[in-house]
C-alpha cells in the first residue's frame, strides 16, 4: 500500500480547504458497447443525444480503463477506481462486496463471505459446486434451515439469500478479524477445505466458522441436491482512507440500487435513500444541490439492457439520460464527469473488458472540439484510449480549482 | 529513491563515450494556454509560427505531464522533470526553491527555509499568516532589523526579502542537517511550532533556528502587524546525481531570471550570467555552441504574459519566439525540443495542470507530419497526451544517437 498512500498524501496535501465548486460523476452503469453487426455502431453511437453530443463539443474526451489492461471488472471494483481509488490496491473482499449486493448493514467487526450450496457424496467430495443450480426459493428455505437450527452462542449469525444457489454469510462478535482461507475448494472431486486463521486474531472467528460447517452440514445432509455448502472471500469492512477526507470533497451518492450505494458507503460517502426511477434520481440532485459539492449519479439500466443482450433497450436507457442531461447542466456545476463503471455490449450479454467512453466537462477544460459522444468519438479525445479510471477523480478535482500548486 | 537510481543506472550505463551531438532544449515557461472565447483557440494556437509549424511537419509531436494528472506545477519541479529527473522522487525542498529563486548562492552546508513574517497576540496564538500582506518595504526593513540584532556567533545568518512578507532564511555552518520541523502550524489561532530536529545531525542547526527564532520574536515585539514570524520547508542543496554524469552531457544554462539558472545548478548543470533578453540568450547559444552538447534555453516572458491574464502578450511573445527559431536552426542541432515547463493559460491567470505543447525535432526522428504547433496538433502527435516530461530526455539522448543498445 505505501504507493497508495504516498499518492493520496501527495495529492491530500495539495487539496484547498474552503473551496465551493461543484463536481458531478455521472455513471451509466456498463456504458461501454459494440456494433451487433459487423461495421455497424455501438448502443451509444446508435443512440440519438443531443445533449451529450453538444457537450462533448466542449469537454475533453477519452476511454478509460477500469482495471487492467484485458480485465473485465466486477461492478464493486469499477466503482472503486472511479472514486480515485486504485482497484487493483484498493481491493474489495468477495464477501464484503456480496454483503453490499444484499444491502446488508456491514458493521466494522462483522466477518462476510460468499456462500454457495453446493452438493457432496458420500465421500464428502464434492460433485457439483452449485447444487443443480436450485431455484432462489429453495436457497432462501435452506437459509432459514440453518438460521433455525445453528447454534452458535457468543456470536449472531446472518444468512442473507442471493440468487439460486448463493447466499451471504454474515458473522457478528467482538473484536472479530476475517484472515480465514476458503472453504471452497473451487473444484469438484475434492472435500470442502476446513476453515484456518492465517493470523493469531482471526482465530477465534475461524473456530466459529468451522461449527457453523459442520452444524450446517449435519442440518443438510438429507437434503438434495444441496447437502452442504462452501464460502469464500471472508472479509471485513475495509479501513480506507476516507473518500472526503482524501480528496476534501462532501461527498452525495444517488442510486437505485444496493451495490452502488453499498461501494458508496464503503469509502464513506453519504448515501441517498434508493430513488425509484432516474427521475427521481435527478430530484434527489437538485434538493441536495447546495448541501454537497460531490455527486455521484448512477443510472442502472443501461447495464441490464446489456446483461439481456437488449441492444434497443440499451440505445432507448441512453436517450433517456440524455434527454435529463439538461437538469444536470442546469445546476451548473464546474465540472460534469460523463463515463460507464464498464463496458457491457449487448452482443455478449455481460461485463467486458472494453475501455469505456469518458467525457469531463468544465468551464477549465481544453476542449477537444469533437462534438460527439461514442466509442470511436471518445478514442479520438485527448484523454487517450486507457485513461485510468483512479486518475478521473485527481483531474476532476483540478478542474475544480481545488487543488494547490505542486512545489513552488 | 531506489527506483531513481535504479533507472537511471539502466540509462546511464547505456549512454556512449565521446559522442558530440548537440541537443538544444528550448523551454517556453507557461506554453500551454486555453482558449479565451468558447471554442476559439488557444495562445499557441492564434500565434502566426511559421517557423515552429514548419519544423512541427519534421517532428514528433505531444503533450507533456510534468507531474501526475492534475497537478499543477511549480517552476521548480517542472523544470527537474524536464531534466530528466522525476519531480515526485526529486522533490526540492521549499527553502532551496525560495533561495534559488533569489538568486541566494546556496552552498551545500547551508539550511535554507522559506519564511514568513505574521502577526501573533499576546498568548502567542498566530492571528495572521501574513502579517496583513506588508508592504515589500516593510518586509525589507524588518529583515535588516533581525540581520542587526540576531546574535549568532558560531554561524552565518542571512535573510533575503522577498515580496512582501515573504523572506528567504538561510543558516551557514560547518557539517549542518537540515531534518528540521516547520515551526508554521500553516493555521491561525495556533502557535509557532518549536523548531525541533528530526535526526541527530540535524540537532546543532534545531538549536540555532531556536536561538534565531526567540531573539527574533524579541526584536520584533513591538513592531505592528508583523510582529513575529514562522519557517518552513528546511532543506539543502540536495545530494542528487548530476546532469552531466547521469546523461554524459556537457550542459549550459541561458537563461534570464534567477529560479531557472538555479534549477540549473541545483543539478550541476554550467550556468550563463543572466541574459537581459531573448536575443542576447540566442547570442550565448550561438557563442557557447561548441563548447557544450546540452543547452538549456529558456524563455520567461510567455509564463508572465499568461500570469497577468494578457492572452494578446503571450501571443506576441510566441510569436517572437517564432522568429528566433532559424537562429537555433542554422546552428544544426541533432536534436531540438521545443516545450514549456507547465502551463499558464492566460485564462486562468496562473499555472495550471493542462498538458504542454511538446516536440522533438531531429533528423533521426519518424515524423508525424503534423504541419502545426499547438495544443490540437500536439495533441494528435504520436507522443501522447501526458507523456512524462522526465522522458524526453532519455528520448533527446536516443535521437542524438548517444545511447547503446540495451542487450546484445
């Protein structure tokens, strides 16, 4: 982490105190796409904006990279890099990030990991990782099972249903630390690895996990297909420098959805209650316009409409938040982030490794000049093909006017 | 610092023998601007350079970072990075800018620091910074005062005014450190911080600054508003490898003003007297040709154009510029580099973060073709956007044909 550090602190010794501009980060989540059809567009250069296009006329354009180089990201991560965070250091734990996928309240002491029924023989190895896929309803009745029947005295237990096979663990105690190995062996025709502490502290967590497995696997053992279960990704709520406190921002994060308010909370942010439409998104903007000098919109259906391989949908979600893009302009912040988390192209129906269109707007900027917004627009712009996502957020805050001089 | 050295290692043991290239570095302060009317263009941009257009069409065009995205540079730390060095890892202390930039003949023993002349009341708390911004007279005349009666006997004191409340602190000694905590708290309602060393050689100069600091605060009781005073920013002269031994270069530095000739020598770099103007800098290079393979040539006049908000000035120095050119030209460098240190848009009235104009003319380059110098033009040359400036040095050596191949 030292890098890390020495770069927040480089960066946190130069941030203004007292400054009132305003910052917006506009997300459209799995913005990024391709042509369904060969030498055809992408779902944003299909979509018909206006809006988005006249403001690219004065921003400074590019396509950033949410990770690494080929790496597709999960949304936890993607959210991570554009808060200024580096990704690859700033790594979010499995469980942390599936407890945030629930909405799960996560407190500091509270050990999370991912849980999968999964299916043993007699053996006990295990012949299939995701017991036949059972439905949601029957992952949701074994949870109860458990919660029912596991007896676990000093600490309080949670099992929170995702979907199908999956669900998330949640043990609470005093003075708990998660440097436990998996349980998940990650492959079949082998056992269910016994949980260890890596770490003299987590010992005491580590005891409490291995009865909760072998309480939970007397309590399925009769049922079928999933007759037992493995976790993964034990973690804790991580101890992170704080997103106001590194960047001097007072920070507002509006989203429908539990993840994105959850990786919001993560680093500290303050988090609207769920809006129920982007509409109401766009509300939630201008009533707390004047209480915060950060925002943080996100808007999900683009992502889904990828995630169906609904390329129409997707150009339709598109429209829509151009068609809102006046009641963001018309606050007048001094700098617009336009960007995605990722790339999810209807044509593969999930999250890719695809660098994502990026427009920063400000009255500072020097503009490009080009007057759209698309893939092959914004690989055109100055901000380059790979722009980092972790370095949006240093370079919105110089746009800004929130940062002092480097030396003298 | 091992990744300093260790890069430098690599180059350095690269770098050929008794090769006599030339390589001129004609460095624009404050270069890069912004457009001053929406969608117009930028100083670079409006100023008639046939000459730089011409020679843009032979070269290799971009946009250099001096520091990281969105930092704004100090003219220090810029210029390091265009000598090659990183301005992150060779980082000037404050003192050493602020005597370099008075032209203090800093000597290698000396402890320098960067002070200020503030008001405090009669608890000692700081009430203000800046002593009510006094006059440089004042500033003057305060300084003379404590030269007078500051009593140090086994030392050499000097305090050089700068603009008004600002002065230079400068303590001589034999075998002085200088890891020695600001005494300004960089607040008010605090007070002064008691000058303390951070290591045990720099212990005999903490009891100076000490001993300095309460006859000061003696002398200055009854002076009315500046009536106290804080440092900051103790450095040397920094132990770093040379310009001429890390790039086996024989180096000259033409230049006007005191803070470039000193960031110059801050590397060992031979240093002209100063220039009284454009030309008579072109004369030294014509003169000094060949005596030195590198020369630093520096311009101020665009940097103070663009500080004072004078969009047509900046123009019209570029534009002079422009019509110097054929005198660098005809002396047939091997590699010329045309850039600024930084940016300062007239705009802004200040530096700023935006990337800088940069090219790479030389016979052995593969031109971009780009018939023009400005911030577009550069901007789709094939260096990048934020190509770090502390690499056109390793790229000037490769094009003047003075480095090695690295393996067999």
């Amino acid at each position: 982490m030292e890098n890390v550090i020495m770069d927040f602190d480089i960066l946190n010794s130069l941030v203004k105190e007292g400054e009132k501009s305003k910052i917006v980060l506009l997300v459209m989540d799995g913005l990024g796409g391709l042509p369904i059809t060969p030498g055809g567009k992408t779902e944003l250069e299909t979509a018909r904006t206006p809006n988005l296009d006249a403001l690219a006329e004065k921003s400074i354009l590019g396509l950033q990279l949410p990770i690494l180089q080929g790496m597709t990201p999960g949304s936890g991560p993607a959210h991570i890099g554009l808060f200024g965070y580096n990704p690859i250091k700033f790594n979010i734990g499995r469980g942390v990030l599936s407890a945030l996928g629930v909405d799960f309240d996560l407190q500091p002491e509270d050990v999370a990991a991912r849980g999968n029924f999964c299916t043993v023989d007699e053996a006990g190895l295990i012949t299939d990782r995701r017991a036949g896929r059972i439905s949601t309803e029957v992952g949701e009745k074994l949870c109860d099972l458990l919660l029912k029947n596991v007896k676990l005295p000093d600490f309080e237990l949670f099992l929170v249903p995702e979907k199908e096979y999956r669900f998330v663990f949640v043990l609470r105690g005093k003075g708990l630390k998660a440097d436990i190995c998996d349980t998940d062996p990650q492959a079949t025709g082998k056992p269910a690895i016994i949980a260890q502490a890596d770490s003299l502290d987590s010992v005491e967590a580590a005891v409490a996990i291995r009865s909760f497995v072998s309480q939970a696997n007397e309590i399925l053992r009769d049922q079928s297909p999933a007759n037992s279960l493995v976790l993964r990704g034990f973690s804790q709520f991580p101890d992170w420098p704080r997103f106001n406190d590194v960047f001097g921002l007072n920070s507002n994060a509006i989203a429908m959805y539990p993840m994105y308010r959850g990786v919001a909370k993560l680093v500290g942010m303050h988090v609207m209650p769920p809006a129920n439409s982007m509409e109401e998104e766009m509300d939630m903007l201008e009533a707390t316009w004047k209480d915060y000098d950060f925002f943080f919109v996100h808007i999900k259906k683009t992502d889904s409409a990828g995630e169906d391989g609904n390329f129409d949908l997707k150009v339709h979600v598109i429209e829509q938040v151009d068609a809102l893009l006046p009641r963001i302009l018309n606050l007048n912040p001094d700098v617009l982030i336009v960007t995605g988390d990722h790339s999810t192209p209807a044509l593969l129906k999930s999250h890719s490794w695809h660098p994502v269109p990026t427009m920063l707007y400000s009255p500072t900027c020097r503009p490009d000049g080009i007057g759209e917004y698309g893939e092959r627009a914004c690989s055109r712009g100055s901000l380059g093909n790979f722009y980092p996502s972790y370095e949006l957020l240093p370079l919105a805050l110089a746009h800004a006017g929130r940062l002092e001089k480097f030396g003298a």
